[in-house]
C-alpha cells in the first residue's frame, strides 16, 4: 500500500525519536519498515542512509530489507543502482523473492530494456525462484521484443503448464509474432487455445488475425471475424477499418468499401494515410483511377503527410489514367525520397510503351542505369522487351551480365535464358553438348529473342531460336502473341518474316493468327501476299473455318468476287461450314459485280444443303435477286425464309415492297405494307416512299387518294420530318 506524505513523516518522526531512546535496540524490522516508507514517496536518498545507518547498527539485512532496496530503486528507475545493489546481494547469497524479481523485471521492461530483462530472468531461474503468472507475462514480452520468439513460446508452454493462465496481451503479442513469420496455423491455434479459456480478443488481437487472413486470402474468415468483433462489442480501430477496406477490395466489392471508408470518416477515426492509400488502391484495382485520384486529393487538402508509399500509390493512378505530365511530376518528387522502386520504374516504362513514346522510354532507361536503380525481374522484362523491339542487342547483353551477378536470380528461366543466348555461345551448340535443355529455357524469353533477331535481320540465330521454341511448352501462343504484336503496329515485314521462318520448319501458327494475317493484307490489298499466306495452309488438315472466312474477305477487299465464290465452293466441298455472313457476303459481291447467275446459283446451294441462315443473309439473297431482276424467285426466297421460322425484319418488307412494286404487284406490295404495319414494326421513311412510288409510276396516285391512302402516308410521312420539295 503507498502511504500518504502526512504517514511516511509520521513514521520518519517516530524512528527519529525511537533512536533518541538510550534502551532501544535496532531491529532489522524496523529499519525495514523506514525504507519501505522512504522508498514509496521516492526518498532515495534517506533511503540509502538509513540502510547504512541499519549496517553500522550492526543489524544484518535480511532478503526482506534487500528486497525493499530493490524495489525501491526499480520503482523510481534507478536501473544502474539496482544492478549494482543486486550484485551486492547476489555475492551475500541472499535469495530474493518472486515478487522482488517481478518488481525488476518490469521496471526493466517499462524501458524497453529487453536485453537486461533477459537475463535477470536468467539468474531467477538459475536461483531457483518459482516464476508467478505475472513472471511468465513480463519474460515472454521481453522475450518476444528481443527477437527471441522461440525461448518466448517455450516460456509460454511452461507456463500452461503450471496451469497459469495467460493474459489476452500475452496471448496477442505471440499470435503477431507468429503472423509476422508467416506461421499462420500455429497463430490460429494460440487464438482457438485463448477462446478456449473465455479469453475475449482485443481489437490489436484481432487486427494481426485479420492481416493473418488478407495475406492468406481467406476472406471468409476475415468477415466472420469482423462479425465476431460486432457481436462482442470489440471496439473497432482505423488499423481494422482499413484491413477491412483492403478484404473487400480483394472480394471485388467496392461499393463496400467505399461505405466503409465514408463510415471511418463520419466517425472522426479518418487520420491515417495507410486508410486513405487502402481506398485508393480499391479504386486503381477497379480500374477507377479518377474515384482513386479523389482519394489522393482529399489527402492533400487535409494536409495528409505523404509518405514515400502515397507518391507511389499517386503515381499508379496517373499512369492508369494515362496522365504523362502528372506522373513525370509524381516520379522526380518520388525520386526525392530516395532511389524509386523498381516497381514504380515498370509503371512509367508502361506508361511510356502504352504512349508510344519509345524515345522517352529509352532515355528513361539510360537515367535509371545511371542513377544505379536495382531492378527486379518485372523491371528487367519490361527494359528487354523495349531493347528488343528496337534492336539493341549490346545494352541487352550488359543488362543481363549485370542481373546474373545477384545469386537471387540464378533459376530464374527467363533472365538465365537471355544469359545463355546472348552471353555464351550460341544456344543449338550448348544443347548439342548437353549444357542446356528445352524445358531450361523460358518460352516468353525466346519470343523476346526472335523479335530482336528479327529486328537486326540476323536470320541464322533467329531460325535457331525459333527451333528452340518450337520444343518447349507454349510456344505456340508465343507466336501467336508475336505476330499479333506486329500486326498491331502494322509491321507487316516482321510479320511475313517470321510466318515464313516457321513454314520453312514445318509449321503453323493457330488458325486466329494466320486469319490476321490474311486479314491484313486483304486490307492492304496485297492479294499475293493473303494467297501466299492461304497456300502454306490450305492442305492442313488443320485449315479451318475462320482462315477461309479470312481469304474469302480478302478475295471480296481485292475485287475478286469470283474467286471468293470458288474457294466458297472449294470450303463447302471439303465440309466446312462458312455460316451466314460468309454466304451473304460472296452473295453480295457478285450482285454488286454484276455476277447474277452465280449469285443465284450460290444461294440455291445454300437451300440444297439446309445450312442454318439469319435475316441478314436472306435480306440479301432477296435485295440481290431483286437487282438481278429475278423477282419470282426473290419472292420464293421470302417463303422459304418463312417456313424456316426466320423472322423479317424491316429491311425485309422494304425489300420485299420493291420486288411486288417493280413486278407491278401493287396489292401484294400493299398488303406486305400492312403485314409489317400490323406487326408491330416502327415502319421507316423508305417503306412508305417504296408503296408511293410504286402506285406513282404504275399511274395509281388516284387510286390511292380514292382510297384514302394516300393522305394517311403522306400523314405519316410528316412525322419521319420527310422533305417534299
């Protein structure tokens, strides 16, 4: 119990006058009780006399009077003079007790003096003193903090064992450290031991298990957690707000965590960057780099300190949103913190690559290697495919010798590929000798090559590389991925380049790519080149539909109808399925041609054979049977689209009402008008202009006014805003 100022004076009173007394004899009690009475109010140095005086009195301090200088001094801080008093002790062989020890050791600990918490512990042990509750609690702290996690949790076993049971703090503190070290089942076990006992988390327990959950991806358990926090009314902190803003952005649920964060800030807990970068990054991995931009602005306007992490989230949004000149702005103030991440480094090169500012991607480059920035292998892949694509084999060779010297990166495929094609000798000679193996080398890094090879014209390594990539897995969609690349800038030397390498061995790209590649020159007009590109093919068994969809479209771009119609019939005999749009195509180049009879003859194939047709397809048999002044069977065409279940649609009817119209069948033209009419159709300008015409140039105009049709039309056409004059 501490006295009052008003007790320890009374008490220092009343020893004052007991040694005034010639019959008193000193008691080792009494001295006792005056040190304790010092001691609590702080008086150390009355302290330290009166023990002296105790010795000159001849009385022998006992482990009680030791025990309370040592209180004494561990209570007020005096660390050195406890150690010192201690060793005193320690060479008389007076044994302390555990409440004594429990004293130093916290008063130790309050300073963070692990170390020396440690080892008196030490010396507890080694005494032979029995460790109380309040022991266990203070070491395994010590312990922990010290980076001493094992002695920490053999300490904790003892304790158990002695049936003590552990504070939530104790408890908390080694579930952390075991989410720091990435054991997560044995963290889970400590929190199932602690429920097990009744022991209700705190809210710092339950953020290191929720951060044990995020970095697990085990979200589910995450929100059952949160749950759990509700319903025990665990006051909820802005470190668990944000881990909770983080779970829902990995869920996807980003109306969530925006809620989540509105509710952080409605309630005055929104101070910590780490909340704000959280919501940001939810944004970013929503695609919404304008909500994720707000985030960053309202940090700014609330005078948020910008840490180096806030510059690197902000430089991630400006890239996102492709904003050059804010993320050139956020990267110098980012490399004002320091050497910029690698991370960062890429996002730029990205940006840059995305911008088609290859320019500015190399001199970027050149900075970074002058500024010595390390690179990861995300950094190294993005610098290689830049160096490639412009043909920079040397700076591609002193990259990868440098990236090799790290021991990190010696099973790295990828980066020991470029080593072993660029820095040894060549590739095929180190199979031949059993140096390297196909399933040794990265196929994404054999794509790289064959562009870089490609660009210094340097064919004899580039048919290497290729027949090195054709053993390994994937290579296919290497290639594919290459030459989709090259078409996309239009490089289309490149293209022919390499299709033609892998012809020569024997090969053939998928189906999609060499439909790209037709397509292209299709586009181009390079009809030699699309029937070049066909022929490599076209005895595949593999050619399929989509390649001649591809070359019938390039036969169609080039003018050569006829053609077209051949390699139709070609495809159809092999039995390959074209579909609708193939037929309405070839149909209506030879109608625009001028070729009738075959676009008859085509569409009388595609009945024959009962192939599966759309509106489309027979809009355009009747238009084209319609301008090849075949209007019966135009009309037949109709029917069979009727008895097929093919819906019409309005370019149907309006087709429909020329054929009646040109072939005189006004009435029949008439009443397609009123079947489409009553069919719900929003009829347009040109059905109405179809029926006048028609009745105009058969010289019925009167019969239409006679009938009262013709003001409705005209009615109807001044709601189309139709232009008289």
């Amino acid at each position: 119990m501490l006295l009052s100022p008003k007790t320890w004076t009374l008490i220092d009173c009343n020893y004052r006058l007991v040694l005034e007394q010639l019959s008193y004899r000193p008691s080792v009690i009494v001295y006792t009780i005056v040190l304790r009475a010092y001691g609590q109010v702080g008086k150390i140095k009355l302290t330290e006399q009166t023990f002296l005086e105790m010795l000159e009195a001849g009385c022998e301090p006992d482990e009680v009077a030791c025990g309370t200088m040592l209180c004494t001094y561990a209570r007020w801080g005096r660390h050195k003079a406890m150690q010192s008093f201690y060793s005193v002790v320690q060479e008389r062989g007076i044994t302390l007790s555990t409440a004594v020890y429990n004293f130093m050791l916290s008063s130790l600990q309050k300073k963070s003096l692990h170390e020396k918490v440690i080892d008196l512990w030490g010396q507890m042990v080694d005494k032979g003193v029995a460790p109380d509750r309040f022991t266990y609690t203070v070491v395994i702290h010590s312990l922990v903090k010290g980076g001493l996690c094992k002695e920490a949790f053999k300490a904790f076993d003892e304790m158990k064992k002695l049936e003590f049971v552990p504070e939530e703090a104790t408890y908390s503190l080694l579930i952390s450290s075991h989410t720091k070290d990435g054991k997560w089942q044995d963290a889970l076990n400590l929190y199932e031991d602690m429920r097990s006992r009744g022991i209700v988390p705190s809210n710092y327990t339950c953020a290191s298990l929720l951060t044990l959950y995020y970095k697990n991806e085990d979200y589910s358990q995450a929100l059952s957690l949160f749950t759990e926090m509700e319903r025990n009314k665990i006051a909820v902190d802005e470190v668990i707000y944000g881990l909770l803003i983080r779970i829902y952005g990995k869920l996807g649920l980003y109306e969530d965590a925006q809620r989540t964060f509105e509710e952080i800030d409605q309630l005055g807990l929104l101070s910590d960057e780490k909340t704000y970068l959280a919501m940001a990054q939810v944004y970013l991995n929503s695609g919404n780099a304008k909500r994720a931009l707000d985030i960053i602005e309202m940090m700014k306007s609330r005078d948020i300190w910008f840490s180096r992490f806030a510059y690197i989230v902000s430089l991630q949004c400006y890239v996102m949103s492709e904003n050059l000149d804010a993320a050139e702005v956020t990267f110098q103030a980012l490399a004002k913190t320091g050497l910029p991440d690698s991370g960062s480094c890429n996002d730029m090169l990205r940006l840059y690559i995305k911008l088609s500012l290859t320019g500015r991607a190399k001199k970027f480059i050149v900075q970074l290697r002058e500024d010595q920035v390390a690179f990861d292998e995300e950094l190294y892949r993005t610098v290689v495919r830049i160096y490639c694509k412009e043909g920079m084999l040397e700076d591609i060779g002193q990259l990868t010798k440098e990236m090799v010297t790290n021991d990190s990166y010696k099973d790295n495929k990828f980066i020991q590929t470029f080593f072993k094609a660029i820095c040894g000798e060549p590739l095929r000679h180190q199979k031949v000798k059993g140096n390297v193996a196909s399933n040794q080398l990265d196929s994404t890094a054999l794509g790289y090559l064959l562009r870089l090879y490609l660009e210094c014209k340097d064919f004899n390594n580039l048919e290497e590389i290729l027949k090195l990539l054709l053993e390994t897995a994937g290579s296919m969609s290497v290639l594919t991925q290459l030459i989709s690349n090259f078409l996309k800038e239009g490089d289309l030397s490149n293209v022919k380049a390499l299709n033609d390498q892998v012809v020569r061995l024997g090969c053939s790209v998928d189906d999609a790519t060499i439909a790209s590649i037709i397509g292209i020159y299709g586009k181009e007009q390079k009809l030699k080149q699309a029937q070049d590109v066909f022929t490599a093919v076209a005895d595949s068994p593999t050619c399929g539909k989509l390649i001649y969809n591809s070359m019938i479209d390039a036969y169609i771009k080039c003018g050569k109808p006829e053609a077209a119609y051949s390699l139709y019939k070609e495809a159809f005999k092999k039995g390959h399925d074209l579909g609708a749009i193939a037929i309405s195509k070839v149909v209506y180049s030879l109608t625009t041609s001028g070729k009738h009879q075959e676009a008859k003859e085509m569409i009388h194939l595609s009945f024959q054979d009962n192939l599966e047709l759309d509106t489309v397809a027979y809009n355009t048999f009747i238009k084209a049977m319609l301008e090849a002044g075949k209007l019966n069977f135009a009309t037949s065409i109709y029917e069979h689209m009727l008895s097929k279940g093919v819906s019409p649609s309005i370019q149907t009817y309006n087709t429909l009402i020329s054929v009646y119209g040109r072939g005189r069948k006004l009435d029949k033209a008439v009443e397609t008008f009123n079947l489409a009419h009553s069919s719900g159709m929003t009829l347009d300008e040109k059905a109405y202009m179809n029926l006048i015409c028609y009745y105009g140039k058969a010289g019925n105009a009167l019969f239409l006014v006679c009938e009262g049709k013709l003001a409705i039309l005209i009615s109807n056409l001044y709601q189309w805003n139709f232009n008289f004059s």
